[in-house]
C-alpha cells in the first residue's frame, strides 16, 4: 500500500510541476509550438492603459518573443549601425525593471533586410540555462543570473552559412538537445547541440535555399520528434540523432512554419496540408488539403480542435483541424509578421504591424474584435503568455498586459 501511495503521489506531483511549467513560455510560439499555452484562463480579455501593468525601454532591435522563466522575463537584442552588439536582457516580472543585460559582439554577418534585424530568433530555456541565437549565427547559452555557460559562432565553423536577407528560425529543445535550422542558399544546415557543452550531437545537410521557418516538435509512435520545414517540404527527424524519421516531399512554404496538435502536423504547402507522419518512414499519411487556405507570413495557430490563420489580406480564418473546413471568417486590420496567441480564456491576441493590438472573442458561432489599442510603434513580434499575463515587444519597448496588477 506504501508503494502505491508513494508511486502516486509521484505521478500527482509530475503532473502538477509539468502544469506549472506549461504556464509559462519556453520558447518560440509557446509550450507546444502552435501558439496555444493550457490555462491563463484569468488572461485580460481587453488591452489598454488600465491593463497595462508595466513598459520597460530596451536599447536594441528585436523581433523574437519574450521568454518568461518564473519571476523574470528575457528578450534577446541587437544594437549599433551594423547590429553587431548582441544583447541578453533579463527584467523582473513585477515591476519591468531591468535586471542585468549582457552584450557580445558578433561573429558572424550581421547583414539583413531593413525590416527584421539580426536578434530576429526567439529565445528558449530549459528552466535552468537560457539559449539564444542571432541571424549573424552566434549561439549563447547563459544562466538565469547572465552567466556564461558557453557560446558558438557557427560561421566561424561554417563560413558560408549566411543569407543576405537575414535569419530568423528560432532554436527549440526536444529530448535534451538544442535543435537549431541554419538554413541559406549555400552552407544549409540544421544540427543539434548538447546543452551542457554546446558541442554537436549531429548536423544535417538542408536544401539549400533561403528559409526562415523554426523546427516544430510533434508525436509519433509515443515520442517526441522534429519536424523541419523547407521550400522542399518537411522532414521529421530524431531530435536526439538527426536521423531522418519520414519526409513529406510536395514542397511548404518558407516563412510561416507549420503547427502541430498530437501527431497531426499541420502545413502551410499548396494553402494548408493536414499529415499524420507514418512510423514505418516514407512519406506521412495525407489527411487533408484545402488549396484556397493560404497563411501569409503570421504561422497558423492551433486551438484544440480548430486551426486559426491570417492570410494576406489579413482575413483571419477558423477552420476545422480534423476537416480543414473553413468555420468562419472575418476581416481584421492587418498586415501581420507576428503570430497570433491564445489561451483557454476564449481568446485570441494579434498585434499587427503598425502596433495595433486586436482581441478576438472566439466564444460564439463566428469571431469578434471585442478590444483594440494601439501601441503606437512597429510590432513584427509574437507575443507570449504566461501566468495571466501577456507580454509583446517592439525594437524599443517590452509591455505586459495583466488584468491585475502584480
């Protein structure tokens, strides 16, 4: 009887730390890399001034999400002409205060399109140590308090590793390995890196053309897998090896990555492809395909049983994940660059590009714009949820909205 009390006070105990852990945002587009984060169903439902619980200046351009990590919030930066200062940048969550920043000075081109910037990358953590990547190919891996754990410059071992629009794939960790898409028209890789050392477990070779889509991970057959996306198509991968699992080969798109609910994997290629990855390796299980459902540059968003998308009129769209069938749709004030969020408030947060924050009440039978504020300057970022809270960021401000003040 001590056992079984002992065994299940240990599953309670799993369950409830991984809850917690799931509050909170780890990386590129939430928990799950769909932009869905469980509970926060306490989230404000109406952005403005009163909701505004702090600002905080920061002193560089930036396109990749705030990390929220307990008490504090981390954003990743580039300053100067060149953007060749990369900056870390921790602040506490109660009040928005700076914490510490650190600076260190690229390695690699810091070249790229005058809309996004060289810290375009989000950010991800494993709780202890944060991982950061910027387009010039330098991979950080610092603690909580900013100390140095280790650091790459990857063009430094792979010199033609660039593209002259800039990078953006953002890192993510799957079975204790940092998963990473470098991904250009000449040196294209993706690789895997131990995180204690940041050494490699494996590289790949990836086709060589520009892209700026970030790894998703899904199920199969019970575990966690990669899938990475390319103009090629996508091919799911062993995180721990970089072993190649299944390929879909019919092509996808290179900006908006794709989303996964499960073992479904949801693809923005010819509109949007709904696959289920078979074990036995080939190409996956085709569900469905709606060819006239084409996400623009915001990825799509996965909300239990129904997909969320922009397109480049800035219609946003409500399909069936089971069907692809179009639900509703209605017209919102784009364009968009940053991708939507939600949680299980019955929500759904945009920021459009001119800063225009916009909620959308997903409760009845068709969306609704229920709040709209405007911040006032260029938002190319995804916001991130955590604990109630809502946090966005501009090249020169981090806000975060909570509906008490904490």
């Amino acid at each position: 009887m001590n056992t079984l009390i002992t065994s299940t006070t240990t599953v309670i105990l799993w369950i409830l730390a991984n809850a917690g852990a799931s509050a909170e945002w780890h990386r590129f587009r939430g928990p799950e890399g769909n932009g869905y984060v469980p509970g926060n169903s306490e989230l404000v439902t109406e952005l403005g001034k009163p909701t505004t619980a702090w600002t905080a200046p920061l002193p560089g351009r930036g396109l990749g999400s705030a990390i929220i990590i307990g008490d504090k919030v981390f954003v990743s930066a580039a300053s100067g002409p060149e953007q060749n200062k990369l900056l870390i940048l921790c602040f506490s969550d109660r009040d928005g205060s700076e914490l510490w920043r650190r600076s260190f000075w690229a390695t690699g081109r810091t070249m790229c399109h005058k809309k996004t910037c060289v810290a375009a990358p989000t950010p991800t953590t494993d709780g202890k140590y944060l991982y950061v990547l910027w387009s010039s190919n330098d991979l950080v891996a610092v603690d909580l308090e900013g100390n140095l754990k280790w650091m790459r410059g990857l063009t430094l071992d792979y010199p033609n590793a660039s593209n002259s629009l800039g990078m953006s794939s953002s890192p993510i960790i799957a079975d204790n390995t940092l998963v990473a898409q470098v991904e250009n028209d000449s040196e294209s890789f993706a690789a895997g890196f131990d995180l204690q050392t940041g050494v490699n477990r494996w590289k790949i070779d990836r086709p060589k053309m520009a892209n700026w889509t970030s790894p998703v991970t899904m199920q199969m057959d019970g575990k966690v897998i990669v899938a990475l996306q390319s103009g090629k198509g996508v091919m799911g991968i062993s995180p721990s090896t970089g072993s190649k699992l299944w390929n879909f080969s019919n092509g996808a798109a290179t900006i908006p990555s794709g989303a996964a609910a499960g073992d479904t994997l949801i693809i923005p290629s010819r509109g949007i492809t709904a696959v289920k990855p078979n074990p036995l390796g080939g190409e996956p299980v085709s569900l469905w395909n709606q060819k006239t459902q084409k996400p623009a540059t915001a990825s799509p968003l996965i909300m239990e049983d129904v997909i969320y998308f922009t397109n480049s009129a800035g219609v946003l769209t409500a399909a069936d994940r089971k069907t692809g069938k179009r639900l509703w749709r209605i017209r919102m004030k784009g364009p968009f660059s940053g991708s939507p969020v939600a949680c299980q408030n019955g929500h759904l947060y945009f920021f459009n590009e001119e800063g225009l924050g916009q909620v959308v009440n997903i409760t009845g039978d068709i969306g609704e714009v229920v709040s709209e504020f405007d911040l006032g300057e260029t938002i190319l970022a995804t916001p991130s949820i955590s604990r109630n809270s809502l946090y966005v960021r501009s090249d020169q401000t981090l806000w975060k909205f909570s509906a008490k003040k904490e």
